[in-house]
C-alpha cells in the first residue's frame, strides 16, 4: 500500500485522533496559561504565605517527569473524585495534567519577565498616581508579555508534543490511533511518518502565529514607550 493509500485508508481514524490531540493541547495551553500568568503574578507580589505553596506547586510540577503528573491525576485525583460521585474521563484526566504543566511553566516564565523590569517604572507610575492595577496592566505586563511569548511558544508546542502522553491512560490521541492501525494493518512506516507530519504541522502553525504575536506586541509596546 502506497504513502497515499495509507493516508486515504486511515482518514477517518487519524481525524478522530487529532481532534482529541488537538483539543486536549489546546485545552491546556489555554487554562494553563491564563492560571500560569495568575501563579507568575503571585510569585511577584503576594505576601508570603501565598508565595510559598504557589513556589512549592511550580517547583514539583516541574521538577518531576510528565508522565508522573499524568499518573497521579488520573489514579490518585481520579480515586478520590470517585468518592464524590464525580468520573475524571481519561481525556479530562489529561487535560488537567497537561494544564497543570503548561501552568508551572508559564508561572515561572511570569515571575522571571516581571522581575526582569527595572523597578524604577513601577515608581514612576506611582509617582504620577497610578494604582497599583493600572500601573501593572498598562506598564508591567505589556513589556513582560514581549519576554514571555518567545518561550511560551516552547511551552506551547511541548504541550502539544506531551499529548502523546495520554494514549498510556486509554486516550485515542494520534499516537494511540497509530499504534492500533500498524498492529491491525501493518505500514508503520507510513502511519508513523503520517503522524509526525501532523504534529509537525501542528507546531509550525503555533510557531508562526507566536511570532506574529510576538512582532504586535514589540511594535504596540514601542508606540506606548514612545508616548
């Protein structure tokens, strides 16, 4: 069976698995950074005993392997939500632990960008009567989002890449659907070049529109700094 052949064959397989690839990365990358930017925030200025279990969280989660996280949330979460009457499906399980990575990640990628900008601007707006929140949404947070982006395309694409991880708890991500097709039909080959293709594709698309992103938010934030 021909490249072509193989892919035709195998259409509605692999559609079913990246559609569960791609909303299982796309989840992530969403609820992980919107809850990373909030963790990144409250490494910077919370007091104390907030810091603390937010730098506990970042530094577990990132300190140990993916699959670990993936595990303990589909076990351990899984059990004890079970005896609330509540069942974390596989793609659910993966979701949360995927988030909870890209959320680690993106919190010290915050703290890093926020404490990289010279303190002399968040004094500068205090002294022409800024609060607090103004000063952090129309000065801080524009200028770290221009450090943030470039790495969190890294971030991004390793989510997507880290999907695989789920076929180890049943879900039929393109991974798992490429296994299950080369024990049915043989062509690993093929099913293996097929998907690696695809996830290709699927990063260069967040890497291209990262840098589009990326070239607003340095030409928007020119413009403030020159008003």
């Amino acid at each position: 069976m021909s490249f072509i052949d193989t892919v035709f064959a195998a259409t509605n397989s692999l559609l079913s698995g990246a559609l569960n690839t791609i909303l299982s990365a796309l989840f992530a990358i969403i609820i992980g950074t919107i809850s990373g930017i909030l963790l990144g925030f409250l490494l910077c200025y919370a007091n104390r005993y907030f810091r603390f279990p937010v730098r506990l969280y970042v530094d577990i989660i990132r300190g140990i392997p993916g699959l670990v996280t993936l595990f303990s949330v589909y076990f351990f979460l899984g059990y004890f939500l079970q005896g609330y009457g509540i069942d974390l499906s596989p793609l659910i399980s993966g979701i949360i632990a995927l988030s909870a990575m890209c959320a680690a990640d993106v919190a010290e990628l915050t703290r890093g960008a926020l404490q990289s900008i010279p303190q002399g601007q968040t004094e500068a707006g205090k002294a022409i009567g800024l609060r607090f929140d103004q000063i952090f949404f129309k000065i801080l947070f524009p200028q770290a989002a221009v450090h943030i982006l470039p790495p969190w395309v890294n971030t991004a694409t390793e989510m997507v890449k880290g999907s695989t991880l789920l076929s180890l708890i049943g879900v039929s991500e393109l991974l798992l659907t490429a296994n299950q097709l080369v024990a049915t039909n043989g062509n690993a080959l093929s099913y293996y070049s097929l998907i690696g293709l695809i996830f290709f594709l699927l990063n260069s698309l967040i890497q291209f529109l990262g840098a589009r992103l990326e070239k607003r938010l340095t030409f928007f934030t020119r413009i403030k700094g020159d008003y």
